[in-house]
C-alpha cells in the first residue's frame, strides 16, 4: 500500500469509530470498536513495515 492509501485507511476508521461511539446498543457499540481497534492494530503494523 502506498502511504497515502494508508492514511486515508486510517481516516476512515477514525470516522466509524465516531459513527459507532454514537451507537446506542452498547454490544454493538463494543463490538465495532474493537474491530476497530483490531484494524488500526493492522494498519500501524502495515505501516512500520512500508
């Protein structure tokens, strides 16, 4: 991926994780934040290795 892919990547996840921190059903709430979590795991570790 190219650097620039990269951060929008992360800009888009910083968006849901907004759209889900409004989310009234706490399990759903929960749950996306932690996929969240897991793909910013993945993209910063994406990132070290570019």
């Amino acid at each position: 991926m190219v650097l620039n892919d990269m951060q929008e990547v992360e800009n888009i996840i910083n968006q849901l994780r907004g759209y889900f921190q409004a989310e009234e059903h706490e399990g759903v709430r929960n749950n996306s934040m932690r996929m969240l979590d897991r793909l910013e795991i993945i993209l910063k570790k994406k990132i070290e290795t570019e």
